[in-house]
C-alpha cells in the first residue's frame, strides 16, 4: 500500500477541510491520520493529512488530481511519499551522547531516514561511526581555514544528496551565508540556559548560580544565531542535593530525547513553518 502525507497552509476560508478531503475521496484514497490549524494571528490555517493510496500512485500523480483544490484556495502545499526516506547527514564535536542516541533509534527503525555520513571536526568518533558501515568524514577547522571547511562540507552535502542536517553537538558556528544556503535544512541542540549562561560549563554556571530547572532546545537554524524556529524542548526540574555534574548528565539525557523528537517530526513532515515559529502536529 503506497502512503502519503499532504501539508499545506493558506488563508483561511470557509470549506478548506472539506475540499480536501473530496479531493483525497476523488483519486481513491484513504485517510489516516488529519491534524488542522487555523492560527488568529496571521490568518493563516495548516493542515497535514496522512493517506492511503492505490498502488503505484506517486506525489506528482496525486498533485496533479490536487491542482484544482490548490489553486482555488492559494495554497503552499508539499507532498511526499512515506517510503522514500530522508537522506541525513550527522555533525559532531566530542560529545557525542545525541549522536549515540540517533545511531541506536536509526538502527532499530526508529527514525526514519536514509542516514548517509557523520562528520565531525575532531576523530573521537570515527571508529564507533564506521563500526555502523557509515562513512565517517573528518573535516577540521580553525578560524583560519573555516571558509575551505565550509567549502568541503557544502561539496560533500551536495554529492550525497543530502536533505537534512543534525547537529548533534557539533560545537561549531555555522557561518551566515552558510546557514542561509541551508536554511531549513538544519536542526540544531542545545542547552535552554541561553542567552543567561554561555561559554564553557553552562551547568556549572547554572549551578553555581542554584538553578531549579534545566533543558534543552531544539530548532532550525538560521543565521541569527540560536534564534532559529523552534521545534521542540523540554525540561526537568533539579534542586540542591545535585552537584554540577549530576546536572550535566541530567541535560546530555534532555538534548538527546529533545532532539530525537524534533528530527522525528521533520522527517514525518509534521513541522510547518509560520513566520519564525513553527506548526508542529504531533
């Protein structure tokens, strides 16, 4: 059985649900799962469908037959094919409890993606990645060589095709024309301290300062940094009796879920952007 996911947003008008569904009803296919949104402040509504199909129906086929529904109602509208996974690419630093936590839910099927390469500007890693028959690229940089680093990693994004970028604990900033080119196409993880506690040791700023509740956030990257939209976080609350590494252990634990989910739901394609905020049906 083929399976696809509509999402699309418009203004909002009266009929939109039901021209959608008799649209899906027409070209014989079946719905699983709807969510809808009509947000007040922009007036703007969101939709995402997922649909049974007949057998060799494909997201040109079905858009095709969707034309007149988008048209009539402006839409901006994506679909795509459930079987056809996400080519994603991991980036890392030395941390690496996000990127052990996506290899083992990437093993068992929990993600689903099509994961091409981990890169990394350090090799701690490399023997742990390789042991996953996964090329492991180690692509160094210095403030001094950061434009040819950048270079290599955009010729390599584009040689393996890759449409999704984690950063999982890549501890480098990406340049601004760098993430404008892939904007989008990368999420970032980080502590929820920011902006109050930045630089080294975040917990133990956080700790020394007797913070009751840590976490993590999750978002698309922009070149305003760590201001991209949101997709996901999390929280935990803490008290006295912890010390400053029982809290840092407590936030790798936090990033790692946080960012699961949020890679989770943009490879369903449950996130839709509204302005700098995201649309996410869970």
């Amino acid at each position: 059985m083929t399976e696809l996911v509509l999402t699309l947003s418009c203004i909002d008008r009266k009929g939109i649900v039901g021209a959608v569904g008799s649209s899906i009803a027409a070209q014989d296919c079946n719905i699983l799962e709807s969510a809808q949104y009509f947000d007040r402040a922009s007036g703007r509504f969101f939709m995402r469908v997922h649909f049974a199909a007949p057998e060799g129906m494909t997201p040109a086929r079905f858009r095709d037959g969707f034309r007149p529904t988008l048209l009539a109602y402006d839409m901006d509208a994506e679909i795509t094919d459930t079987a056809v996974k996400p080519r994603v690419m991991l980036m890392v630093s030395k941390a690496g409890h996000c990127l052990n936590d996506l290899l083992y839910r990437w093993r068992f099927g929990r993600l689903p993606m099509t994961l091409v390469s981990v890169v990394s500007n350090h090799e701690t890693w490399r023997a742990r990645v390789e042991g996953e028959g996964l090329a492991f690229h180690h692509i160094p940089v210095t403030a001094d060589t950061k434009a040819q680093q950048e270079a290599a990693l955009l010729a390599l994004v584009d040689a393996e095709k890759v449409e999704l970028i984690v950063l999982a604990r890549y501890m480098q900033v990406l340049s601004d024309e760098l993430s404008r080119r892939l904007e989008g196409r990368v999420i970032n993880i980080h502590h929820s301290f920011l902006p109050s506690f930045k630089g080294a040791q975040p917990y133990h700023q956080a700790h020394a300062r007797g913070v009751k509740l840590i976490g993590a956030t999750a978002h698309y990257v922009t070149a305003d940094l760590d201001e991209g939209p949101i997709i996901e976080q999390d929280v935990e609350r803490i008290d006295h009796t912890m010390t400053a590494d029982d809290m840092a252990a407590a936030g790798r634990d936090i990033e790692s879920r946080v960012l699961a989910r949020a890679v989770g739901y943009h490879l369903e394609r449950r996130i839709l952007l509204n302005g700098d905020r995201t649309i996410v049906f869970r």
